[in-house]
C-alpha cells in the first residue's frame, strides 16, 4: 500500500452505473417471476372452479315431466281406505305403480312414453298417491323425473331425437327443469337422474371424524412425549426417521395395510368408516405428529422454566402452558393432514369403500363410500347424466374441503396467543 | 487442615444457616462445569454470585433448587441440603423442592396470560387457596410485596405480556413469592432491564430480605456491591472467594478476585 492510501471509489464510474442498473433489472426480473407464478396458480385454480361450477351447477337440477295418471282407468288396484293406518306401506308395495306409470306415459305420450321418465318415475308417483290417497279416485297430474336423454336435451346437449321429444313436451307445457333435492339427499343409484351425494357426503364426514378421532390424539401424544419426554438417543432418532418416512410413504400402501390388518386380521366390517377412518388415522398421524413437533418446539423453553421454577410438574408444564401454546400450530398441521385424508382415493379402494351403496350410512360400521370414491366411481360412469353428476360432486367435496380449512383457520385464530 | 480450609471457605459467620452446599461438582456429558464447591447460604442475608462470563454461577445456582435435572446431559455430585434435608437424596420431591426454592430468570418470563392468572397459578397447583376470595388475597399480597399492586391493580385480567420489562420481572418476582418460598434464587434478574427498572428490583430485593434467603447472580459487580451482604467468586467452575460483600469489595484475599473486581479481566 503507498502513502496516498487506496484511490477513493468513484460511485460516478460507468461501471458503477451499470451495476446499478443491473441490479435493478435483477429486482424487477426476480418481482415478475414471482407475480407471474402466483398468476399462474391462480390461473389454474380459478380454470379448474369454472370448469367444474359450469358443468356441475347443472347436476343440482332435475327435469321433471308432468305425468297425468287417469287411476280409476288403470290397472292399479289399491283401495284408498287401505292406505290409512297400519296396512298402508304393505298395500303400496303391494301395488303395481311401474306398470300403470309405464301405461300411463305410453297414453300420454304415445308408442315409447315410458323411455321418457327417469326408471323411478313411478316412485314419484308412489310417493304422491301415499301423501295424498285422494288421487286415486281421479285423474292427477303428477311430477316425475324425467329420463337422463330428456334431462340433457333439457339443458342442451343431446341428441336430436331427444330435442325433438323435449321441443315437444315444451311445446305441451308438461316439462321444468329446476333445483332439485334429490341431489343432495340421496345415495348412489344406477339411473343418473335418481343419484344423490348425501351418501357419500355423510359416509366422508363419519371417516373424517373417526379418523380426527383415532389420529389426533395418538399423534398430538406421540409429538409430546417425543419432544417432553423422550431421551435424546439412538432409539428416538429411529423413530423420528420411522415417522418421517411414515408421512411419505405412498397412499395405496396403507391400503394395503388397512386390508391386512383391520379385515382380514381384526375382521373389522367391510367397507365401514371405522376402518376407512383407521386406515386414514395411520396416513394422517406422521403428519399430525410432524406438524406438533415443530409446534412444541417453537414454545420458548423459558415458559418451561418459569413452570418448573415455582414447582410445576412435568406434566403440569406439558398440559398447563406448552399444549396451549402449540395448539394453533399443532390444529394447523393436523387440518393438512384431514385435507390430504378426505381427498384420498387410493386406500379406501383396498378395504371396500368402492361398493355400491345406495343407502346412506348409519353409523361408524355400516357400508359407506366416501366423496372422492364416489366421484370416481361416477367418472367411469357410461351413461352421459353422470358427468355433470361428477362435477356437481366435485363441487360438493371442494365445499366440504373449503368448510374444513375454515374451521381450521377459526380455530387457529381462537387459540392463537398474542405475544 | 483440610477442613478447616474448606470452613474458611464456605462459611460465614453471621446468619442462619439455610443450604449449604458440599463438594459439589457438576458435569455436562464430559464437561466440568463446577469443580469441587462448598458454600453456605444463610436465611438472613442476601448472597451474590459474581464471576466472569462462563464461569459456572448460573450452573451452581440451578443446582440449588435442581433445575438442572431437565438437561439431560447434567450430572451433579456432592451434597446440598436445604435446613439439613439433602436435596438430591431420593426422599427429596423435587416439585416441593422447587416451590421452596423458587426462581427468577434472566429474561422476564410472564405466561402469556393475564396478570392474575400468572400469580396465581403457583398456589393453584399447589392448593394454597381454598377459595377465591383466598386467592384472591394471595395475589394481592404477592403483587404488592413485588411492588406492583399500585401500577396493575386496575388491570389484572389484561395480559402478563404486555407489562413493560421492568414490571415483567417483578410479577416474574411476585409469582415466584405466591407460592411462599424459603428461598428465592435470581440469575441476573436486571441484565434485561434498564437501570431505572433496575433500580426498582434493587430496592425490592432490599425489601425481600430476611423473609426470604436470597441467592443473586449478577455480572454486575456495582449491583453486587448494593445488594448483598455475602458475595462468593467464582473463576473457571471453582470458588474462588467467599466472604463479607464489604470484604471482598475493599480488601479481597485472592489476588483472582482483586484482579476482576479492579476490572483487569471479566
């Protein structure tokens, strides 16, 4: 170095400048990148709502044919008074209402008006005359679903044969096309004018709470003991890369296990949601157990020791200050862990949840089949009038999915503790 | 010989006698953190441990009411006894030990609740009130003996957290005296406060004294010098020098002590 020192940095300089202005550049570039990102997300995500509410908002409706039964002229022999009291619900299975709907729709509509109702138009009509055994002493008018050809040349996507027949109908003022509740009350059926999702809604919801119920408390436990409790040794280092693998390993493979262990060892029931709710409770607790340590462990160690300076116990420190202030953190994780669960498909394949089931479940051991299965199922559908089935399913489980991260968002604030 | 070189040691005259300590040694994994210390803390005075950094205080003061027995890796040889009781002896609940022997820390650690429950959840887990008006009178003894009665008493559901630091450690200090201790330990309870928040712990130690046996440990020898009538040395894990505060401040023994107390090191 020489007397003079080192030669004052010239902030003017080009090169300087164009340091600058690269810097600059690789701001904006790298502010771009990430807006451009977030669009694209975005872009996707507000693709894949559109998509499905434009196709599913349809599978809410039903249309409905307006059938006029002349009873006193049909083949229909029930007596009215039979429908009062204890002997109504064996009189009404007793009667033949398929064959007089059938004949009925044939007069009406001529030669093959019984392929435009639904295949259980004449539950409709079963239905009404049980409500109102008046009807039977003349002719009624009476709302039916209408078969799915019609239902879709309704809301304008079918063939031209079926156009016609519906043009027709309009032009008699005999059809309407509105919400109905079918949908959302029903169970799985064959005839895609006749399924509901309420099934499938319900036997979710009992796997969810069964699965929150088996998952949540073996794992916030694990997470705690794991990180109060445990001695930092070769043995808990195990179970932490156990767990952590546990979290990774692929969907169908608990499956697999559930298969094995809950119905062909334990000879748990087939297709029930408590084991549905098992096997989901082994895929959900790696990442509850995850999601608790890392909650725990942001505790300041200096509330333990405040606990602990004035003779609190172990367990009293573990129940009393640090699960209080992990909650939010471990409600977060587990609510992840519930989200990947209800959307999961794969293992509930194994143990039996892909039955057909048309009643919707009772309980915990009942046969069930869960909204993502049910959507599947409706997917590999033939019949046309199960697509906008399986959108307006898909719409049912994003609702479902919505609720669920808004009560974990609720939950969390509720607990959340200002600092 | 050799005990009446650990005597002059340990002992002090003037006090009753509260702990003592025995040829401690403490370990973390392989480490010596204390080597080898006896020490006498009396009910009547108010003891300061002072020391360079790293020097073992806070270890020796953790061992007083075992709060060491959470780190894993710690091992603790040698006696302490609490009036004659050995603190480490199986018979020892170290849940009562530690509502004998409370503490305060460094950094003020309110619970992030109000300011009733952060009191008052010492008596409560130990069943010190049968009621609410018991309790009731518990935490307003407590906050008024820490001297924070008249600048909360309009507020005390609002959180313990949002306290300035100075009025944090003194309701840290009032929820330590809830429970009623023998003994209150205190690692340098105003190395995170200003000297005017300082100052107001200072003058509540001076209070505190003679109910409680106090144990202080401090990097600051002029707070030291304040508030204590004992002070102990340490250097490197050893007790260097035990002895009258006033002693060791004007006319220390060791050449060690002289030399950190005139500030050549530390």
């Amino acid at each position: 170095m020489n007397s003079a020192g080192r030669t004052p940095t010239d902030w003017k300089s080009g090169a300087m400048q164009r340091r600058i202005a690269r810097r600059y550049a690789a701001e904006r570039r790298f502010r771009l990148l990430g807006l451009a990102s977030v669009l694209l997300s975005a872009g996707f995500l507000a693709f894949l709502l559109f998509t499905m509410i434009g196709n599913g908002w349809r599978g809410f409706t039903q249309t409905d044919i307006k059938l006029s039964v002349d009873f006193p002229a049909s083949t229909l022999i029930l007596d009215p008074a039979a429908l009062e009291g204890f002997g109504a619900r064996q009189a009404l299975a007793g009667a033949d209402f398929e064959g007089v709907t059938a004949a009925a729709a044939d007069e009406q509509f001529g030669e093959g008006g019984a392929r435009m109702l639904s295949d259980g138009a004449w539950l409709a009509v079963r239905d009404a005359v049980a409500a109102k055994p008046d009807l039977l002493s003349g002719k009624a008018n009476i709302w039916v679903p209408a078969a799915t050809a019609i239902d879709l040349a309704a809301k304008g996507s079918a063939d031209r044969d079926s156009e016609a027949a519906y043009a027709r109908l309009d032009a008699a003022d005999a059809v309407r096309t509105q919400f109905s509740t079918t949908f959302l009350t029903g169970a799985d059926a064959t005839d895609p004018t006749l399924v509901g999702i309420w099934g499938a809604f319900k036997g979710s919801l009992i796997t969810m709470i069964a699965t929150v119920l088996i998952a949540f408390p073996i794992g916030v436990l694990s997470a705690l003991y794991l990180e109060e409790y445990a001695p930092r040794n070769r043995w808990t280092d195990l179970i932490e890369v156990s767990i952590n693998n546990l979290a990774a390993v692929p969907s169908i493979i608990f499956g697999l296990l559930g298969l094995a262990v809950f119905l062909n060892f334990m000879h748990l029931p087939r297709s029930a949601p408590i084991v549905g709710g098992l096997t989901l409770a082994l895929m959900t607790m790696p990442v509850i157990v995850i999601a608790g340590r890392n909650a725990i462990k942001a505790v300041p160690p200096s509330i333990r020791d405040a606990a602990l300076g004035i003779g609190a116990s172990r367990v009293q420190v573990v129940f009393h200050h640090v699960l209080p202030l992990a909650l939010p953190g471990i409600l977060t994780g587990t609510i992840i862990g519930m989200a990947r669960a209800l959307g999961e498909t794969a293992p509930l394949l194994m143990i039996g949840m892909r039955a057909f089931i048309s009643q919707p479940p009772g309980g915990m051991t009942e046969p069930a089949t869960v909204l993502p299965v049910q959507i599947f199922l409706w997917s590999d559908e033939v019949s046309r009038g199960f697509v906008e089935k399986t959108s307006a399913a898909i719409i049912v489980l994003l609702v479902f999915l919505l609720a669920m991260n808004g009560l974990a968002i609720y939950l969390r604030n509720k607990f959340e503790t200002r600092w | 010989m050799l005990n009446e070189i650990a005597a002059e040691h340990h002992a002090v005259p003037g006090g009753t006698l509260k702990m003592t300590a025995r040829n401690v040694n403490v370990f973390y994994g392989q480490k010596q953190a204390i080597k080898d210390v006896s020490i006498d803390v009396t009910q009547e005075n108010v003891t300061a441990f002072i020391g360079p950094s790293g020097c073992g205080k806070s270890t020796f003061l953790r061992t007083l009411n075992r709060m060491n027995d959470t780190v894993a890796s710690a091992r603790v040889e040698g006696e302490i006894t609490l009036d004659g009781e050995d603190i480490y002896s199986s018979g020892m609940d170290v849940v009562q030990l530690r509502a004998r022997v409370g503490m305060v820390f460094q950094k003020p650690n309110p619970f992030p609740k109000s300011i009733y429950e952060n009191v008052a959840y010492g008596p409560r887990i130990h069943g010190l009130a049968a009621n609410k008006g018991e309790m009731d009178q518990i935490v307003e003894k407590s906050l008024r003996r820490a001297g924070l009665w008249e600048e909360v008493k309009d507020r005390l559901t609002d959180s313990g957290t949002a306290l300035s630091g100075g009025q944090q450690q003194r309701l840290c200090i009032a929820r330590a005296i809830a429970v009623e201790p023998e003994v209150i330990l205190m690692d340098e309870p105003c190395s995170a406060l200003d000297p005017i928040a300082t100052a107001k712990i200072e003058e509540l130690i001076h209070e505190l004294r003679g109910r409680y046996a106090i144990v202080i440990v401090t990097h600051n020898m002029q707070q030291a010098a304040r508030v204590s009538q004992k002070t102990a040395f340490f250097h490197l894990g050893t007790l260097v020098e035990y002895g009258e505060t006033d002693t060791i401040f004007t006319n220390p023994r060791e050449p060690r002590t002289k030399d950190y107390i005139t500030g050549r090191y530390g």
